[in-house]
C-alpha cells in the first residue's frame, strides 16, 4: 500500500475518526518471533488499536480451516472463516463463521430479511473483498459490505481469523467483530 495514500480508503463499513491507541502506541504482534509482513487487514487493525496476534502456518489448497486448526493446534470451532456472500439482488455481504459449521443460507436470509442468499464465485468474492479466496479478511476489504456474524462466535474467549493473505490468521478477541468491524450477530449455523 502507498504510504502516501490514506490508509482509510477501503471500505470498512465504519464511519468517522481512526481510534487511537492508549499512550499513542501500536500494538506488538507476536507469533511466537515469527513476524509476518503488514497487509491491509492487520494495518487496519493497528490504525484501530486492536490488539491481535499472528499466526502464520503452510497454507494447503483446499486445506480449509481443518488445515490451518491442525497446523496453529488450535480447535477448529475457534477459526473463523470469512465468507462472501450474495443477496437475491447480488448485493455482497460477509458471513463470519465457526470453522466446523456451515452456513444456513435459508435462515440466513430470514434473519437479514432478503429472499435470498448464496455464495460469490471466486472471482466475484475477489473482486468485492479486494483478497485471493482461502486469504479472505473481513478487515479493510476493497468493498464496504454489511457483516453478519455466527452468535456463538462472540461467546468464545478467543478467535482467530484470516489475516489478509493465505497461510496467515491473527488471533483477536471477538468483540473486535462487532465494536470495530460492526458485524451483526445472527444464528444461521448447520
């Protein structure tokens, strides 16, 4: 990212002044020494002063978030994974869900009150998200969409969730996703 551009120009769905940390400073990112080089979600969720940590692992193609969970050690109810959906009138939205659940698409779309809602091609995901399928972050995505969020995933005392790139989650707790992301809890897990 240009670091003369603002850093706020993608969509975040959220409105007015960048938080700034207590004392002025960033939060430091630990992954066990391993650092991990900056993308647009984690410069999002430093300019926000969120604290998280980073979990690099080997991305697997078709791995999914049994892969990742395998590698961290890690419950895969815990791996949040981001999922761009469409409405009826293919208007994008995120759905943030437990790794090990799939989404009701049906309740779902009772609970948003749309007719319906179905999963983006890869290409259309991408193009709303700004990210490369199985690298999705529901932070600083290119699109501002509305974000919906599995209930029970907001009672864990943490989550972790993709950082931006493929092969990469930060752990963050999960008011984050609702105080800063603006994410609304629904109960559309199967």
């Amino acid at each position: 990212m240009d670091k003369g551009k603002p850093s706020d120009r993608r969509g975040t769905g959220l409105a007015g002044p960048l938080a700034v940390p207590p004392g002025g400073r960033r939060p430091k990112a630990a992954s066990g020494g391993r650092h991990v080089s900056e993308t647009p979600a984690t410069q999002w969720l430093r300019e926000r002063g969120v604290e998280f940590t980073e979990h690099p692992y080997g991305y697997v193609d078709h791995g999914g978030t049994t892969e990742s969970a395998k590698q961290l050690g890690v419950d895969e109810h815990q791996v949040v994974k981001t999922l761009v959906m469409q409405d009826d009138k293919a208007q994008p939205l995120i759905v943030l869900m437990h790794g090990d659940r799939q989404v009701s698409t049906k309740s779902l779309a009772r609970e948003i009150g749309v007719k319906s809602v179905e999963p983006c091609k890869p290409e259309v995901a991408q193009r709303h998200s700004g990210y490369l399928v199985g690298g999705t972050s529901p932070f600083a995505t290119r699109k501002a969409m509305p974000v919906f969020v599995q209930a029970t995933v907001l009672e864990l005392p943490r989550v972790f969730i993709n950082g931006g790139r493929r092969g990469y989650l930060v752990g963050i707790a999960p008011a984050v996703l609702t105080a800063a992301l603006g994410a609304r809890a629904v109960s559309c897990a199967l």
